[in-house]
C-alpha cells in the first residue's frame, strides 16, 4: 500500500505478507443407546501453520517498520458430545458441551449447550436452546501490539434463542425466532472505544489487546417461505435488532453493524422448454432493504492538521448512513441431458446501481475531508456442467 507525501510523491505506508496452511482432522462416533436416547461424540484438530510479515508506517511521512515477522504453528483442539432425548412423543431434549483449547496462547473454553422442542402437531412446533460458544481472532492480531505475548484469549458469548415453527400448507412455512446473545471476553485496547467486533480491514491495533470488551446482540426474525411448486417460489424475511458494544473505555455504544433493521424479499420462476419439456428457464431476483452502518465523525481540525482521515473516537459510531434499497438478478438456462446437464447463468449484483459508502479520505488536491462512495454493480457469467 503507498500514499501520497506532503509534495504528493507516493511513499510506502504499509506492507502485508501472510500465509497460511491449515490441516483439520476430524473425527465422530454415533451411538445409539435407545429409541429415545442418541449420541454424537467427536473431535476436531486443525494444526494453523503461518508465516507473517507485517509493516505499517509510523507517522504520517515515515517508512513501514515492523508490526509482525513470525513463522510457527500452533493447535487447535475442540471436543464435544452431544445427546439427542426423546422425553415424550412429541418433545425431544438435545443436551451437549463442547471443550475448546487454543495452543497458540493456551487459552480454553468449556462450553454447555442445551435445547428442548416440543410439537403441538405434525405442522406446528417451538422450540428453546441455550448455548456457550467461543471464537479465535485473525492470528495476525495474536502478534500486533502484543510484543509477542500472543493475547487476547478466545472471545465467547452466550446464546439464547426462542422459535415457534408453523407450515401454513403443504407450500408455505412461517418461522418465528426472538434471540439475544451477550459476547465476553472480547478483544479492546485499554482506555479505548476500539473493540475487535466493529473490526473490518484494520490489520494493525495501535497497542496490546486485552479481552475485557463486551456486547449485546438482541432482536426478532421472522421468515415466511413458499417452497417451489406450480413453477414459482418466494421467501420473505424481516428482522428487527440491536447492537451494542462496551470498549475499552468501559462506555456502551451502538456497532458498527446497529443498523435496526433487513427486510428481503426473494422470488423466483421457472419454466420448462425443449421438446420433452426437460429444459428449464431461470428467472430469480432479490430485494433487500436496510439500516446503513454506524460510523464515526471526523475530527475536522486534527484531520487538516495531519492531513489524514482522523475519527473523533469519543463518539464512535454516533452516526449512521441512510438507509440502503439494493437488488440482485439471476437469468439462468438448464440443459437436461441423459447423463450430463449443463446449466447457463448470469448474475448481476447491485442491479440498481446503489453506491455504497465506503468512508472517509483526505483530499490532498483541495485539503478536504470527503466522504467517499461508490456504485459496485457485478456481472457475474457462469457455466455448468454436471455429471
């Protein structure tokens, strides 16, 4: 990555070589016990070979130093069993845990899960669960910041969902699901709004991370859905939520992903062609409809002053973008041979052209802060042959 200097000369600013080499082992065994009881027990290995070369600038007109340069590898191992109870007829009972080991930093994670669901009828159900789960970071964040220390530990969070399931008819199904989920242990930087779960492109934290960071995910769902028949499908979905994060500094702020609410709507039909009608015609488009991001406000005179894009992070993402209408469509041609078919496509995204914020930049031509956007509309051709 270069950048312009105060004469407008591109210099170095930042210098990013990462690999990586993973290799997943694993294993399972079912049992069963009884007509009411079943079994999963199993185990996971991944071993994560890396090699990492990071350098950033500094300050503002300085050369990329070192950030990170290390090769090694390291282990993680997760076990876990879980048991399926069918309690009465129409009520089953799914209980299990699930153990986590991290070699990198010898961080662990045990982790109890638990469900019940039970069937007023063939077509009607709702159903309860609660489970603990933990997470590794990017491992390029074990080692900026840290001076080797390899921390933060695994962030977790508690899970609670409750669902109702009904099929309206033998073509339609409407699923219902009020959730909320507390994170811990999340990686932040000490006195800081800075939090790893509004982290997006940043490779390089400006200090060590700790996991004391905190946040709150709550909202309901709702999905009805027509399954294909008579030619045609659809699926509408709508959710309302909040997000919330606690940094470094201790305050609880919105996300960046707070955005309140995303309403989709999916519709797809299909026609038959050919001379035995084994030719089938694609037509698929989707609707979405949304809250913008949360972002922060630039701090004007700093920003001028270092000729970058400064945050005023005192009041991270207090502001939000409007609210965003995209849409996508597929045209496809399938070809049904005796022992092959072969399947034509295009796919354009963001059909409408919406151009999506993507942020603040420093405007060294009129020494400016301006918010950047840009309209990304991908043709997307393909063809396919299966056997």
């Amino acid at each position: 990555v270069e950048k312009l200097d105060s004469n407008l000369n591109p210099i170095p600013k930042s210098f990013l070589d990462t690999r990586y080499v993973h290799t997943v082992l694993s294993s399972f065994l079912n049992t069963k016990f009884s007509a009411s009881h079943t079994n999963q027990t199993g185990i996971n290995l991944t071993r994560m070979q890396y090699a990492l070369h990071l350098q950033n600038s500094p300050a503002p007109d300085a050369l990329p130093a070192d950030i990170a340069n290390e090769t090694g590898n390291s282990m993680l191992i997760s076990a876990y069993t879980s048991s399926t109870f069918r309690i009465a007829p129409k009520t089953t009972i799914n209980t299990g845990i699930n153990a986590r080991l991290f070699g990198l930093n010898h961080s662990y994670s045990i982790e109890p899960r638990a469900g019940i669901r039970h069937k007023f009828t063939s077509a009607q159900s709702i159903g309860l669960g609660y489970g603990l789960h933990s997470r590794t970071e990017r491992l390029n964040y074990y080692f900026t910041g840290n001076a080797g220390r390899k921390k933060p530990g695994l962030t977790k969070a508690h899970h609670l969902v409750l669902g109702y399931d009904i099929s309206t008819s033998q073509s339609t199904h409407l699923k219902t699901e009020a959730y909320y989920q507390y994170l811990f242990n999340v990686p932040v930087l000490d006195g800081s709004s800075f939090s790893m779960l509004n982290q997006q492109g940043d490779w390089f934290p400006e200090g060590p991370l700790q996991s004391t960071g905190a946040g709150k995910n709550y909202g309901l769902e709702m999905t009805f859905e027509k399954y294909l028949s008579k030619g045609y499908y659809y699926m509408a979905t709508a959710s309302v939520f909040r997000s919330t994060y606690r940094g470094g500094d201790r305050i609880w702020r919105n996300t960046r992903y707070d955005r309140n609410f995303v309403f989709n709507f999916l519709i797809g039909k299909e026609w038959f062609s050919g001379k035995n009608k084994q030719n089938v015609v694609g037509v698929n488009t989707r609707l979405n409809y949304q809250g913008g991001d949360r972002y922060s406000p630039v701090n004007t005179p700093l920003s001028l002053a270092a000729k970058s894009v400064v945050l005023d992070e005192t009041q991270a993402f207090s502001l939000q973008y409007p609210a965003a209408l995209t849409s996508h469509l597929t045209v496809s041609y399938k070809m049904n041979r005796e022992s092959t078919s072969h399947t034509i496509a295009l796919k354009i995204i963001n059909l409408t052209q919406y151009s999506e914020y993507i942020g603040y930049r420093y405007n060294y031509r009129t020494s400016h802060v301006d918010l950047y956007r840009e309209p990304v509309i991908i043709p997307n051709f393909s063809y396919r042959v299966d056997f």
